[in-house]
C-alpha cells in the first residue's frame, strides 16, 4: 500500500510540475536494465499536441493558414499562420520557409 501512495505522489509532483510551467504535457521516460523502458506522461486531458497529428491533419492546418496568409493584412496574423506553417513543414519532413512573401509567392 505504501509503494501506491509514494507513486501517486509522484504522479501529483509531475502535475504540479506542468502547472507551474503553464505546459499542457510533461513526459518523463525510465530505460530499465531489463531491456524495458518506462514512459509516463501528465497532459491536459483535451488538448491534442504537435506530435499528435496525421499527416493528412497536418497538410490540411498548413493549407489552412497558407489561405489565412494570403487573404490577411494583419502583419500580426500573417506572422502567426507563419510559424504554424513551419511547424508543419518541420513536421511533415519539407523545408521550412524563410518569410511570409515565400509562402505567398509559392502559392501564386
């Protein structure tokens, strides 16, 4: 019973850990000996994070904020759809953009 309460412990440390780093998901991994290896997460119960997406989900944010870049004139918005971009290029294995105009201009 005690080797319960000192996990549930440490479950409770990982949870505080994400709150207090304001993340929505805290993975910890432990490579055993044996030839096993260990992996515990705390995440936020809804959220769906990068690593978490299809390609074909992935494809279809980038399309999406391609479209949100080329109809917008908010230099704001069009940096934001931009990273987003990027993160799904990196993700999807193709070579990142270097600027907001390269994405429009590609798709011209």
């Amino acid at each position: 019973m005690e080797k319960n309460k000192d996990i549930s412990n440490q479950f409770d440390t990982m949870v505080r850990q994400c709150q207090s780093m304001n993340a929505g998901k805290l993975r910890i991994s432990f490579k055993r000996e044996d030839g096993y290896t260990i992996d515990i997460t705390a995440r936020l119960t809804e959220a769906k994070f990068d690593d978490e997406f299809s390609n074909e989900e992935l494809k279809y944010i980038k399309e999406t904020m391609i479209e949100k870049i080329s109809s917008v004139s908010n230099k704001e918005a069009a940096e934001k759809a931009f990273d987003i971009v990027n993160v799904c290029q990196e993700l999807l294995g193709e070579p990142l953009f270097d600027s907001v105009d390269e994405i429009v201009n590609s798709t011209l």
